[in-house]
C-alpha cells in the first residue's frame, strides 16, 4: 500500500522493553505500568493516571468512577450530552450504565461538537458534556468550559484520537475532570492495546483503581475513601464496586515509557504533514478540510465533499483503491444511522445537518510520524481528477 491509514512507531527501543518483560517473567499489570502511569501523568499535567486494557475500556471505566462518585448525584436516566459523531465506544459505556445519551449537531468545519447548540441541548437531567477531539483536532476548551460551568455540569473528555494536541498551551485531554486516551495501532502512540484515564480527583482515581481490578479494594491507597477491612487477608477480597477486569498487560506498559518519549517528534511530523495537506487542499470547490483549532495532532486528513464531487464518495474510493491510498468513512459518520441505536437509550437535541452530511459524503485518509509529501502529492492528484470526472 503507498499510503495506508497507519504504520508502525516502534524501533529498537520497543524491542527492547518487550524483551525485559520476557526476562522478568512478570506479564500481568506490575510495576512497568505504574512507571508509565506515573510518567504519562506528569506529561499531561494531571496528579493521576490509570492505564487500561484499550482506549475503549478507558472511556468505560472513567464512565463508572464517575457514576459512582460519592460527592457527584448521578442517576440512572441521566443525561450525558454527546457530539453526533464519535467512535462507538464514546456512546456505548453511557448506554450501559443505564444513562441518557443526548446527541448535539457537530460543527461542520472542525467536526467536534457543535458549540453554539450545546446550550440548548442542556436538560435539568443533564450532567456533563462529553467532548471529543475529532482526528487531532481539539475543542475550543474555554468556550465549552464556560458552558459547563454556567450550566453547573462536569466537562468530560474523549482524547483518544487527538493525544499530543493543544489548544491555548494546554494538552487536550486535560481540559475536564477526566480525559481519556488510546494508544492502539493506529494511534499516535502504540502499546499494542492500551489506554489511560487522567484527572486530578483523588476519588475519581480511587474508584478506577477499584473498578479496573473487578471492584475489589487490593491495592488502594490505606487513606482511600472506599471501605477497606484492616484484616490484610480479608482485604483480598473484599469489593466495594461493580468493576471489571480493564487491566493492561505489563508489556503494553513497558512499550508506554519509550513511546511516550518519542511522542512530542511524532506530533511535531504530524504537524508538519497537516500544514503540507492544508496547503494543498484548503479552499478547493470540490471538497472542504477540518479547520484547525489550536495545535492539532493530526490523526489523519478528514474531507467532506462537494460541487462536483457532492454524493460521489464511491467513485473516489475506487480511484483511492487504484492509487493505493488506503481510506475510509470519518470515524463511524452520523452515529445516529447506525442500526445499535436502536438498543440504546437517547434523545436527539437538534437537527443534524452537518453529521448527516459527514455521514454522505465524508471520507478520511492516515497521517503519520514521518514525511508524507509523496504520499500527499498523490492523494491531492487522484482527487483533482476525480473531481474532473463529474
């Protein structure tokens, strides 16, 4: 493939870190992974970090420390308010802790949640915002953080796509009490599966540690807040909340330290990549880009259709397909069109012109970690003579 969605971030470094876990003989959650939780905390700027088994079970689990907060009164039948365009797994953990998923427009240039209509999408059932970072590209954190406090409701946040962006000097995924990340294959980092889950909410980070490890109390801090027996043998097993097993391995932990090193260069080439793409392709009657709100990372190269190429998606697929450049929908379009919404409990706030448009006529190409001008080059050629074709 010339230009695939992704390519792998590892060197000898990596190799390394895989063979000392071999060596140790140590494969399930240990020390590796408190070193890189540790270390990922401090690159964010937050007190707290808990790694997970996938980007997804981040978003699960952070989901269920919320729920059961004890200083936060949420309800079965609460709503969390959600951009019409996401992964599956932003909605699917609201859903299943008996919760209200109420969709919100997205913004047509930055496709990240529509601001000027979260407002009035606002219930007295609502309690927070769950903003996400489309392809690397932040939300504008003052605005949506002013909505949320006017609102008196939390300000969560999905990062799993955007890690390394910043808006205001500020790292996505530290602009509300949580944010979570991913760093499968594809991802700005890789550890093989993984995620993390930041925050600086003691109580928040206390009610991970249990729900990750099956809602049991081993290994909580002796000041935690949650019931703990003093007998150390009863200790063992004693659960305090409804967990899971969302534990990474120790490998995906040791891959985490050396990757997480690397991720300032890889952002930086990304970024250089998404100024190459938008000199090409910005203000084109054909097709319109994601605008840029602060530092993008540049997941990859979102572009929406039109003029000639409006409701041609297949055809430039096809031509995709003989140039070799490997594509596909953005994200999962207009999530609300997905047949599983119909098992999911959910109110839709406003119209969803843009989200239905993304959903038509929207298509998405790889970025990576090192120059792509060929690559680009080839892309910008293959759509200009499709265009040419209507």
């Amino acid at each position: 493939m010339f230009y695939p969605l992704a390519n792998s971030t590892w060197g000898p470094e990596e190799q390394q870190a895989l063979q000392d876990v071999i060596a140790s003989d140590r494969y399930t959650m240990g020390a590796k992974v408190r070193a890189y939780e540790e270390q990922f905390a401090s690159h964010f700027g937050k007190k707290y970090a808990v790694m997970t088994s996938s980007g997804s079970t981040a978003n699960l689990l952070a989901l269920s420390a919320l729920f059961y907060h004890p200083d936060f009164d949420i309800e079965k039948g609460d709503e969390i308010i959600v951009p019409a365009v996401s992964w599956s797994t932003t909605y699917f953990p609201v859903s299943q802790l008996g919760l209200k998923l109420r969709f919100v427009d997205i913004d047509p240039e930055t496709l990240n949640i529509d601001l000027s209509k979260v407002s009035d999408a606002i219930t007295p059932r609502t309690k927070a915002v769950f903003g996400v970072n489309l392809l690397g590209n932040p939300i504008e954190a003052d605005k949506l953080r002013k909505i949320c406090k006017d609102a008196d409701i939390f300000l969560l946040e999905d990062n799993c796509e955007s890690m390394g962006a910043k808006y205001d000097g500020e790292q996505a995924g530290a602009f509300g009490l949580f944010g979570t990340f991913s760093s499968f294959f594809s991802h700005h980092i890789c550890t093989m599966e993984g995620g993390m889950v930041i925050t600086d909410d003691r109580k928040l980070y206390d009610n991970m540690l249990s729900i990750r490890a099956h809602g049991w109390v081993r290994d909580l801090p002796e000041d935690t807040h949650l019931q703990v027996d003093d007998d150390p043998f009863v200790k063992q097993f004693r659960f305090v909340l409804p967990g899971y097993n969302l534990r990474p391995l120790e490998m995906e932990g040791a891959l985490g330290t050396p990757q997480l090193a690397k991720l300032n260069g890889f952002v930086s080439e990304r970024r250089k990549n998404g100024a190459y793409f938008q000199s090409l392709f910005a203000d084109l009657d054909y097709l319109d880009i994601q605008s840029e709100r602060g530092e993008s990372s540049w997941f990859g190269f979102a572009m929406i259709l039109k003029g000639p190429l409006q409701g041609q998606r297949s055809a430039l697929v096809d031509a995709f397909k003989g140039a070799e450049i490997e594509c596909r929908p953005i994200v999962t379009g207009n999530f609300l069109k997905n047949p599983v919404i119909t098992h999911l409990e959910h109110s839709v706030a406003t119209t969803m012109t843009a989200a239905d448009n993304v959903d038509v006529n929207g298509i998405f190409v790889g970025n990576h970690h090192y120059p792509i001008t060929a690559q680009i080059d080839r892309l910008f050629e293959v759509v200009q003579n499709t265009s040419k074709s209507f």
